[in-house]
C-alpha cells in the first residue's frame, strides 16, 4: 500500500486516523458495504478498520449503521429497479460501479439470513405509561407544586 493513498510514514498508525478520515470511512461502507473499498477511502489499512471496531463501541455502532444503511440502499435501488420496469442486468445503487441484479439479489439474501448480522441502532424501547400510571405521576407532581407554594405562602 503506498504512503500516498494513506498519507503516513512506516508502519501503519490508528492513532492518526482523524475524524474526517473516519467519516470517509463510514461514507464510503455505507455506499459500497465493501471494507476493502472503505478503508481506501479512510486511509487505514483494512486490519486497522477491524482492529477499531474490535476496541471503539460507538465506531463498531457506526459500522453497524453504514452496513445497514448500505443494504437499505441497495434494497431500495432493486425495488426502483424492478417498478420502473428496467430490464438490464445491473442496477445502479450510487457507488462506485453498477451491480449486478442477480448479485445484489443474493447479498441481499445473505444478509436477511445472516446470525449476526448488522443492524441499525435503535436504542432502547419506548415504554409507554398506561392511563392509571399518568394519572397518578401529574396528581403526584400537582401535590408537589401545592406544597411548594403553601410553604412560599406561609413564608
């Protein structure tokens, strides 16, 4: 690999790897779901990707985003695909180069079934309150406000 595609010196350094280049990174995984391609794009070594994902929660969280974003996007190219009638053989999803319909197919596929496989972060449930709960939380917060101001009243 040489130094001008990576811009460092001797060995590979993950220490160098800016933000901006990180974001490449992420960019370019999210168009192609390619690592290869993304790690050019970031200026890392394809192990050094690995190796921050092992060690970074947040960046393997933002893997798992650009990965999923990618087969939506290739998802979503396909389905424009397929409704607008076009027969070719390729479909054109942003990246780099056209992908092969029947590829994009099986990838797809692949990642349906996959264990593991990446998805997008969602956070925590949302818990929703029954009638009875609220109730009782607003005449708890009411009583509070009551006492407060009988305590400013009386002072």
């Amino acid at each position: 690999m040489s130094e001008a595609i990576y811009g460092m010196r001797g060995r590979n350094n993950s220490r160098r790897w800016s933000a901006a280049k990180r974001a490449a990174f992420l960019d370019m995984l999210a168009m192609t779901c390619n690592v290869r391609a993304a790690a050019a794009a970031g200026g890392v070594f394809v192990q050094t990707a690995y190796r921050w994902r092992r060690r970074d929660m947040d960046f393997a969280a933002a893997w798992s985003e650009a990965l999923a974003l990618g087969y939506e996007t290739l998802e979503m190219a396909l389905v424009g695909h397929a409704l607008a009638g076009d027969t070719s053989e390729t479909v054109d999803t942003g990246g780099a180069a056209p992908v092969a319909v029947e590829l994009a197919i099986r990838l797809l596929t692949r990642h349906r079934d996959a264990p593991g496989k990446p998805k997008r972060f969602s956070g925590s449930k949302r818990v929703y309150a029954d009638q009875d709960d609220s109730d009782r939380a607003i005449l708890a917060k009411l009583a509070v406000i009551e006492a407060r101001r009988a305590k400013m009243a009386k002072a």
